[in-house]
C-alpha cells in the first residue's frame, strides 16, 4: 500500500534541512556551564583575594582604584580578568569541539565561522571600550560596560545557532544596564550575568540538546 505524500510535512522538513544548515549546532551546554563556573571563580578571587573576604568594600576598593597609583590592585585585577577570559574562551571551545565529535559533526562549518566573527566583532569592540575605560580611571563602568557589549555580541550571533542565546544576550545587557545605575554593586552584577546566568543557562541547554535520549 503507497502512502500519500504531505506536501506540508515535506516543506517542513526541507526548511528544517536548510535551517540546520545555517546554524551551528555544536554550541554545548556544558560550555555554558563551564564559562559560569570560571567567571563565579574568578569573582571568588577578586571577594577573597582582592577585596580581603569582604573586608574592603567594593565601592571603597573602587575609591582607592582612583586615588594614587595602586599597581599591585590594578594588576590584580587584571590578572584575574585574563584567568576568566581564557579559561572560559578554553573550555567553551573544548567542550563545543568533543559535542561536534559525538554528533558526527563538522565544527569549523561556514555557520560556525560566522557565529564566530558575529562575536568577535563585537567582543573586541567592547574589550577596547574596557581597556579604555580601566586607562583612564572609569572603573566603575567597567563590569557594566563588560556586560553589555557581551550580550550585544550574543545577539549579533544568535542568527547562526540552533541554541536560543538571544534570551541569554537580553538578560545580560538588562543585568548590565542595572550595573550602569547600581555601579557600587558591579562586582555582584558581574558574577550575576557571567556566571550564575551562565550556569542555569548551559543546564537548560544541556537537559534540552545535549543529553542523550533514553
């Protein structure tokens, strides 16, 4: 007995293919989850190396950044940003890379190279902006600022990934415009949007993609 063919499952599964296509489908979960964990780490070394457990107040630490030449607090800081930045930049590529091998995948598609340069373009804008910003003594508008031109870059990528990270780039320039107004509070904003999101984020993400179907 032949069966009939639904022109408008066939559609649907043509506009899935070519969807498919155009997006890259490695992003990982667990990247999300990792990417979180190094940013609540790197906010552990700036509470209780930087700012001594507390004892020295975030927006006094801020105060001190603007007075006088305080080298060891600056190069502290910067220290720690480049532990956060690689070691997140690592393992989100890692643990993308080992989901691309498991799905049979190729990584390096022309999608991920869009995805790709859709959030450097913009990282590097902002990485500048910051750098600006830590050069002339703005300290305060630093994590704000870090925040918002990351989800700025999330939504310029967000076209290329089957992932929904455009709910994720909204949350973190609406956490990042609140830093801009409660700037005394940037550090705990900071560890908000980098890494607590992040990590509720890469385990939606996980249970939804990444999981391995009982």
């Amino acid at each position: 007995m032949e069966t009939k063919n639904n022109p408008s499952e066939d559609l649907k599964h043509i506009r899935q293919m070519m969807e498919a296509s155009s997006k890259f489908l490695s992003l990982s979960g667990l990247s999300g989850i990792a990417v979180g964990t190094f940013a609540i780490a790197g906010s552990a070394i700036a509470y209780f190396l930087i700012l001594n457990g507390g004892t020295l107040k975030y927006d006094e630490f801020l105060k001190v950044l603007n007075h006088g030449n305080h080298f060891q607090f600056r190069t502290a800081m910067l220290l720690n940003a480049l532990f956060v930045l690689f070691g997140a930049l690592l393992s989100a590529w890692y643990l993308s890379y080992r989901t691309s091998k498991k799905r049979n995948l190729k990584f390096w598609t022309p999608s991920a190279r869009k995805m790709f340069w859709s959030l450097f373009s913009v990282l590097s804008v902002g990485g500048v902006f910051c750098l600006l910003l830590f050069y002339h003594g703005y300290f305060k508008l630093i994590a704000a600022s870090m925040l918002i031109f990351y989800g700025l870059a999330l939504l310029n990528a967000s076209k290329y990934s089957m992932q929904n990270i455009s709910a994720l780039a909204y949350t973190e320039i609406a956490i990042g415009l609140l830093a801009t107004f409660f700037h005394n509070y940037g550090l705990l904003l900071w560890t908000l949007g980098f890494g607590v999101v992040h990590v509720f984020y890469g385990i939606a993400m996980y249970f939804k993609y990444d999981r391995p179907q009982v």
